[in-house]
C-alpha cells in the first residue's frame, strides 16, 4: 500500500506545530519529496521536488532573495524555507506568486530541527506520529495551565496536530473510555478527530483527561453556591424547630432569602426487586448536573440537595408569584423522566409535591409535604407517579408534626412496642388502635369500619394494650396514642 506525500498543503496545515509562517507564492497539492539545509548561494545544484531550508539567522539581501526563487522556479523545487524572521520585499514576493515558488519564514527555529521535523512529516511514520502527539499533548497541557477553557485546549491541541479535535456531547460514553470526557464518573462527551491518525490516537486519550478536569472545575466554580445553599437546606429541614430562626442569617450571606416564598418537591427511588435496595450510585451524580444545568437558565431561584438516595427540589420566589407550584412540578417532572432514563427499567421514581410556603418554616412545611406525598403514594403501590399534597383539615396539622424530627421520635417511641410484631403486622395493630380510639373505644364502629366482628376488635385491642402497657382511659394519654398512630399511618396511605 503506497503511503500519501507529503505536501505544501500539508506543510501549511503543520505550519505552527514547526513554526513556519508562510510569506508567498502558491500552498498547492506539490508533493515535498526531500528536505535539504542550504546556503541562500546554493541552490544550483538541489533536487527537484527539495524543500530547502536556507541557513543563516540573518535575512539574505534582496537581491540574493531574487535570485534564490528564480533558481527554485528553474529547478523544480518544492519551496523555500528562511531560517529567519523574513521581511520579504514586495519585488520578491510578486516574484515568488509568479514563478510558482511557495516560501515560507521559520523565525526563532533550528534548521537541523526542523529539517528533522519535517523529513520525519515526509515519511509519515511512527516517529513523526509521536512527535505530532507529543507536541499535541504539550501545547493542551499549556493552555489547560494558561486559560483553562474547552475551547483553548481544544485550540492549542487541533493546531498542533493539523487535525481538528472537537468535543461531542455524547452521555451514553463510559467514563473508562480513554476518549471519554466525564465530571467525576459522570460521562457527557468524547473528544472526536475529524481525521484520526495515529497522531490523534496518542493525543486524544490526554485531551480527554484535561477536558475533564477543565469541565469538573468550571462545573465546581458555577454551581458552588447553589451546593453550599443546597447544604444549608438539608440541615434547616433535618433540624429541630428551636434552630430554625438560627439558618436565617447564614442563608442571607448566601444568597438564600428565607423569607420568601418556596415550593418543594420529592423524589424518591424505589427498586421493583427490593424495596429497601439503595439506588444505584452512578445515578445521583448524573441526575444532579442534570437537574442544575436545567435550571440554570430560568428566572426562578432553584436549590437541590440529596438526602440519601431521594432528591428535594426547593424553588423561591417573591410571594405570591403566580403558578409557583405548577412551574416547580414543570421542572421536577423533568428531572422524573431522566431519573428514570438513568435508573432503568428496574426503578421508580416518586414525586410528590409540596404547597407555596413562607419563611425558614415554610421551607420545612413544603419540604415535609412533599416528602409524604411520595412516600405516601409509594405506600400505596402508586409508584412513578406525580402526587400533590392534601393539606387540608387534620392532615396539615398532623404534616406541621411530622416536620419536627423531636415530635417525630417522640410519637414513634409511643409506638415502639408494636414495632417487634413486624412491619406488616405492626401496621395492621396501629390502624385498629387508630380507629378504636377515633370511635370513642366503641368495638361495634371500629369493626365497622374494619370489617371485622366486634370480638376480632376487642381480641386485638387486648394484645395491643398488653404491648404498649399504657393507660388509654387517660384523656391526655388517648390523645397522644391516637396523635402518634395518625402521624405514623401518614406514609401508608
């Protein structure tokens, strides 16, 4: 298989990667069949089909510029090339259009070495590739220490190598692919060569890995705040309610206005298999630069946090901001569908849905109706579905309750006993003492309402009592039972 020449075309494509600058004359198809070190006096004796290269720091005089490309014309030459940094005359350069003389300046670059250089490009073998390579590789890395953007390290890399390299956003890549351009494991690209070479092959892998780190620290530095804010707003909603007041500052320095307006929403995983699986770890990371590059551009203020494996989305705005809570699940809805997309078919993804809320508290209030929202509808069998939250009557009481972790555990520890009967049957005990005690301890309208006989509810009632050892004729006890049972049945709807 015969190998293409090298040609002026080509020189000129590889022009900054040896240093050249071209000056005049023609940049054709011309074949470079040699290169050879020259006098600027003696070109009478070279090869047609040579590039020379004329020696000498120092720019010839005029007239022996003249007659070196006459001599290059008469003789076939491929082109000259001045070891200098040439000034061509305007004569010489009319001159070197007419005779068909390409010529090119090399200023501040050995001869030897770009002879070398340049017979390595004429054989077009390995050593060429690696120097190609090589040099690729070493121009990115400065511009990766310089600039540090995409496009300059793409820049520096494309003219070193004579190829052009591009990022293509392609986030089906693996990570391990060595063109393969991640944030973390989080793949969104490849570096692609418009003609891939062995070159190319040398380079690429290093691009890639610079373009990585390049996108992972622009990524850091754009999104920095909205992650410190979204660290904040995991704490404020796992805290107690006596420190609430205490986020109000530190969200101002922020840039989290607390008294504002916010609507949450609620995503949770759950796997078909194993309801108690943790979802699969490549997913957050993927599904979080998703869900800031969507919401990036919007004129609401957005916050995202992941406690574990669900994900809250909080929005604030001005209050009373017109479809607050429909723009929110316009985003959360879309956010959904890529969670899906990335968990696969072995996932669902839940959304519930808070209501517009005021202030430090508010945050907690929506956070929490959405939360059992989801939790709710996944309860329920409703799973990968979008649920609103009901705050009507009791229930936005009992979701005030629920958002204070102290009120929580103290209304589980009421509880507690029944745990040791098993989740399932655990359940059952609680929804039997919830609507015995919402019937006034009446067993003929609890077991209505169950469907049982009167005695089943009584027999069930005894165990229950003998488990919680508590005094349910006590006004105050009866109601902190059936308060507890009510917030417990809350996610199981």
């Amino acid at each position: 298989m015969l190998m293409a020449q090298y040609s002026i075309e080509d020189l000129r494509t590889d022009a900054e990667r040896l240093g050249l600058r071209h000056q005049a004359g023609p940049v054709d198809d011309r074949a470079i069949e040699r290169v050879d070190l020259v006098a600027v006096d003696g070109l009478s004796s070279t090869a047609a089909g040579t590039l020379v290269i004329i020696t000498g720091d120092e720019q010839p005089p005029p007239f022996r510029i003249d007659v070196a490309l006459r001599q290059a014309s008469a003789r076939g030459l491929a082109g000259v090339v001045f070891a200098s940094d040439l000034a061509l005359p305007e004569t010489a350069a009319v001159l070197a259009g007419r005779a068909g003389v390409p010529v090119f300046a090399a200023p501040g670059t050995k001869a030897a070495d770009l002879a070398k250089a340049i017979d390595r490009a004429i054989a077009g073998g390995a050593s060429e590739a690696m120097m190609r390579g090589a040099l690729a590789v070493e121009r990115a890395t400065a511009a990766a220490a310089s600039d540090g953007t995409i496009d300059a390290i793409l820049a520096a890399a494309s003219a070193a190598l004579g190829i052009e390299v591009a990022l293509v956003e392609d986030p089906s890549v693996s990570w391990s692919q060595s063109d393969a351009v991640c944030i973390g494991e989080v793949p969104i690209g490849r570096v692609v060569a418009s003609s891939p070479d062995a070159a190319t092959g040398v380079a690429v892998p290093v691009i890639a890995s610079l373009l990585s780190r390049a996108v992972q620290r622009s990524t850091r530095d754009r999104y920095a705040s909205t992650q410190s804010r979204a660290d904040l707003l995991i704490e404020l909603v796992l805290a107690e309610s006596s420190r609430v007041e205490g986020f109000v500052g530190q969200a101002a320095r922020l840039g989290l206005p607390l008294q504002q307006s916010h609507v949450a929403a609620w995503l949770a995983p759950t796997s078909a298999a194993d309801p108690q699986a943790r979802a699969p770890r490549t997913v957050q990371p993927a599904l979080e630069l998703f869900a800031l590059q969507l919401v990036e551009a919007r004129d609401e203020m957005w916050h995202l946090a992941f406690l574990q494996d669900d994900l809250m989305l909080v929005c604030t705005e001005e209050h009373g901001a017109a479809d607050h809570q429909r723009r929110v699940r316009e985003v959360a809805v879309r956010i959904q569908e890529q969670a899906q997309v990335l968990g696969g078919p072995g996932w669902a993804y839940t959304l519930g849905l808070g209501t517009p809320q005021l202030g430090a508290i508010g945050v907690r209030q929506s956070a929490a109706e959405a939360r059992i929202a989801a939790e709710s509808a996944i309860a329920a069998g409703r799973l990968g579905g979008v649920e609103l939250t009901d705050v009507t009557g009791l229930r936005r009481v009992l979701l005030d309750v629920y958002a204070s972790p102290i009120s929580r555990d103290l209304l589980h520890d009421i509880l507690h006993p029944l745990d040791a009967l098993g989740p399932e049957r655990a359940l059952t005990a609680v929804r039997t003492l919830q609507v015995y005690l919402a019937h006034g301890s009446s067993l003929v309208h609890a077991g209505r309402e169950l469907m049982m006989h009167p005695n089943g509810v009584g027999y069930r009632m005894r165990q229950i009592r003998e488990r919680l050892d508590v005094d349910l004729d006590d006004p105050d006890t009866r109601f902190a039972v059936e308060l507890a049972c009510r917030v417990r049945l809350l996610g199981a709807v």
